[in-house]
C-alpha cells in the first residue's frame, strides 16, 4: 500500500507544484499587459496632445498668414515699370475752384457775315464745269457753275442785253445831238437816256460773268461748300438760290435750357461743348468765347430758353452740328476736383483708385457732383493730398479684375 500511495502523493505535489507556478506566471503576464496597455494611453494622450498642438500651432500660422492676405486684400500691386508702360499717371488732389454747371443740348450755328448764298443771275439750264460737293473748298470769284439758256427760246441773257443796249445807245446818242435844236424835247430825251442806263447796266451786269458755253456763277466769298441745292441739268430762274458757302471762321453756339433755370443764365460766363462725330469737349475759353446774349421769354410749344455764344472756330466744327452743352457760371471754392479720365464705373457706382506706395493702389468709392465734361466735382471719397490716379485708371482696373497688366504680389 505505501508503493501504491507514494507515487500518488508525488504526482499530487507536481501538479500543485505546476498549477501555482501557471498562475504566477498567468498573473505576471495579466500585470504586463496592464502596464503596457497604460504605457501605450500615455503614448496616445500624448501623441494626441503634441498633434492638437501642432493643429493649433498651425491654425495659429495660417491665421496669420489669413491675417496677412485681409490686410492686403482690397491692395492692388502693379510695379512702376508695369505702371509707367500702361501709361498711369498718378496726380496730388487739392482742393481748387470749380464752376457751377447746367448741362443742356443744343446746336452750332454759322456766324453772320460767314456765310452766304449763291443765287442765279439768269434763268437757264445748270451745269458744273468741276464736281460740286459739300465740304469742298472754294476761293472767291472761281466759277461754282454755268447757267445756260442757249438751247431755249429766249435765247443767252447776256447776248439779249448786248443787242438791247447797242440799240438803246444808239437812240441815245441820236436824241442828245437833237435836244439842243429843239427837235427832241427834254421830256423825250430823259426818256431815252433811262432806257439807255437801264441797258446799259443789265449788259455790264451780265457781260462780266458771259462765258462761251453760258453764264458763269461765281463764289461771292472763300470758304467751303456748306450746302448745294441744284444738281446737273437742272432748270433755275433768276434769283433762285443754288448754293450756301461758309466760311467758318467764327461760329455761334446756341443752347436750350430749360426755364427752371431762369434765374441762372445772368450768371452764365462760359461753356463746354462735345459734338456727336468727336469724344473731345471744347471750351470756349480756348476759342476766344464770349456770350451774346440769353433770351427772356420761352416759346409757347417748347418752354425753352436759348443763350448764344459766339467762338473762333479753330477746331474744324461743323456749322449745323447738335451739341451736349455745359453752361458754366459762378465759381465754387475749395472744391476736390478731379478729371474724368480718373472715375470708373461699375454697376451704377463711381470709383477712384489712389495710390498708397509705390507698386500699390487701392479701389476707392467717391460721390460726384457738377460735371463740366472735363472735370468733375467729388464730394466724397478723397481728401486733400490724396494720390489719385488721374490717367490709366482702367489699365489699374483691369490689373485688379483680370489680371490684364502682370503683376506681382507681396509674400507673407
């Protein structure tokens, strides 16, 4: 019995033996875990933590660098080089005199003394020895035209006054060798002597301007062709107008202006004009302008007053031309002014551009007032010693829309 229970026993304490070392072993390794399951929290939370910081750090960076874009957002950079090639000119505003304005219509008239109608001398068929056309220049006493009555029944004038004078001096000298023995009373001769002077002058009148093929027409004044109421072939009579020359030296400009503003035209010095056929405005400073006169009653129909200038037309005006007319009268002080060649427009609103460096420009809203046609009063959006761009202020619009006109940008 005791071979029997001793190997038993042994076998018991082996058993025991393993079972409590499994379970150290099972505990150890349920420690390590837990340690490196905590080690690994840790390493986590501070991955987590150092990659928060870097997210903030780097929020942080570009907000700066978002900071740094808003700062320059509304700024346009365009180089000096870029700038000067565009043809920017960028001007000092101050404040300065302006004009009251009242813009109106109207129209450019010949002065008078500078125009004047050819009429026909003789009734007659029309030719023309050279084309005849509107704007062609003419100088005084060169044959315009021929008005010929050779293939009528009547016959040339001027060969009819020939005859009616020869006869006509004729009787005249016959009845001044009588009227001295009485046998021509002095009644009778007075007679006679009118129907000679009468022949007489119709003859030198048309002998003059008689030519082979018919009567001459010949330009009274130098100047242009304004108008030409005949064409070739054509039947005229005496009297009846052929052609209107113009010299356009001086013209008259007159404006319609509205009733309203009455009380405003004694005030009236000057105006600015700017024909259809030409984006330049005119002003009658430059062209030795002065005003004539203004009217006092409106028309019935119309309810307009009209005021006349008179100017030197040194510009090549076409006499008959409707107008857009700036009437300019008393003068505003320690006004900003600006050209028009400095004010944009986009969707209804007007915009400036002002230098604020060297390579940079800034988009400015202005209001306006008066407008003159070359000049425009700003009521606000600049301010004394301001750097306008007064010209190329497209090109700097278009640099900051389009990007037309390269140019670089600031980094951050």
């Amino acid at each position: 019995m005791k071979k029997i229970y001793l190997p038993l026993a042994f076998a018991s304490a082996l058993l025991i033996s393993l079972s409590a070392c499994g379970s150290g072993t099972s505990h150890d390794k349920h420690e390590h875990a837990h340690e490196h399951a905590e080690n690994e929290a840790h390493a986590h939370e501070h991955e987590d933590a150092h990659d928060h910081e870097a997210e903030v750090d780097g929020a942080h960076v570009h907000d700066e660098h978002a900071e740094g874009e808003a700062a320059h957002g509304d700024e346009i950079i365009l180089t000096p080089e870029k700038a000067k090639a565009a043809g920017v000119v960028v001007k000092d505003i101050q404040p300065s005199t302006f004009r009251q304005v009242i813009r109106t219509s109207g129209e450019v008239l010949a002065a008078q003394g500078d125009e004047a109608t050819v009429v026909a001398t003789t009734a007659g068929i029309v030719s023309f020895p050279t084309p005849m056309v509107e704007g062609k220049s003419v100088g005084k006493g060169s044959n315009l035209m021929v008005v010929s009555a050779r293939n009528l029944a009547e016959g040339e004038p001027a060969e009819r006054a020939r005859i009616a004078y020869e006869a006509a001096k004729d009787e005249y000298d016959r009845a001044q060798k009588l009227v001295d023995s009485g046998i021509v009373s002095k009644k009778e001769f007075a007679t006679i002597k009118e129907t000679y002077e009468n022949a007489r002058l119709g003859y030198e009148a048309l002998v003059s301007q008689a030519g082979k093929t018919g009567q001459r027409i010949l330009a009274p004044i130098s100047g242009y062709v304004k108008t030409c109421l005949v064409k070739e072939g054509d039947y005229v009579t005496v009297g009846q107008p052929l052609m209107t020359l113009t010299q356009n030296r001086r013209l008259f400009l007159r404006a319609e202006v509205s009733e309203r503003y009455y009380k405003y035209l004694s005030g009236v010095v000057s105006a600015n004009f700017k024909t259809p056929y030409d984006d330049r405005v005119y002003a009658l400073d430059e062209l030795h302008g002065r005003v004539l006169s203004y009217g006092k009653s409106t028309d019935d129909s119309l309810f307009y007053l009209p005021i006349t200038f008179e100017f030197d037309n040194r510009v090549d005006v076409v006499p008959g031309s409707y107008v857009e007319i700036y009437l300019l009268s008393g003068e505003m002080k320690d006004v900003m002014v600006l050209p028009k060649t400095a004010i944009t427009e986009e969707q209804g609103v007007n915009f400036v551009y002002l230098q604020v460096d060297a390579e940079g420009y800034k988009k400015q809203e202005v209001k306006l007032g008066a407008d003159n046609g070359r000049e425009v009063q700003v009521l606000s959006g600049v301010h004394a010693g301001d750097k306008v761009v007064v010209e190329g202020a497209y090109h700097v619009k278009l640099a900051s829309a389009s990007n037309a006109i390269p140019a670089h940008t600031h980094e951050h």
